[in-house]
C-alpha cells in the first residue's frame, strides 16, 4: 500500500495563489484578445460606412445631372415649341 500525499497548508496556499494567478493572466488575454476584436471589427465597419457615403454621393451627384439634363432637354422642347407658334 502507497502511503498518502499529505500537502502542507503553506504549500497549498502558494499552489492556490499560483493558480490564481494564472487564471487572472488569462483574464486579462482574453479580455485584451477580445478589445483586439471589436477594434478590428470597429475599423471594418467604419470602413464600410464610408465606401457606402461615398457611394450615396456618387449616386447623389448622378441624380443631380441626370435632373439637370432632363430640365434642360424640357426647356429645350418648350423653346422649340414657342418657336415654331410665334413663326407659325
């Protein structure tokens, strides 16, 4: 038969606190992996809002000649339209 293994209480102090400082390392690795994440995440997102801006006012500014020429195409016609009343 083995004898047991008996463990001073000092020596489970020391092996409690090692442990425990192990798991607060750990912790913090996590913790800090995790603000690593959501900063990554944070830039990627930020990026994607501003290519979505910038797409919003390339579109924007399309519109805004697309609505010019089309005035200027009805303006077009209603000149024409005068002038041929006023010769005619």
């Amino acid at each position: 038969m083995t004898k047991p293994i008996v463990v001073t209480p000092e020596e489970f102090e020391r092996q409690l606190f090692q442990l425990q400082e192990k798991f607060s390392l750990l912790e913090r690795r996590m913790s800090l992996k995790a603000d690593e994440i959501v900063f990554s995440m944070t830039v990627a997102h930020r990026k994607e809002v501003d290519e979505l801006k910038e797409e919003v006012l390339n579109l924007q500014g399309e519109l805004r000649h697309m609505k010019k020429e089309k005035r200027q195409a009805y303006m077009g016609r209603i000149a024409q339209q005068a002038k041929k009343r006023s010769v005619g």
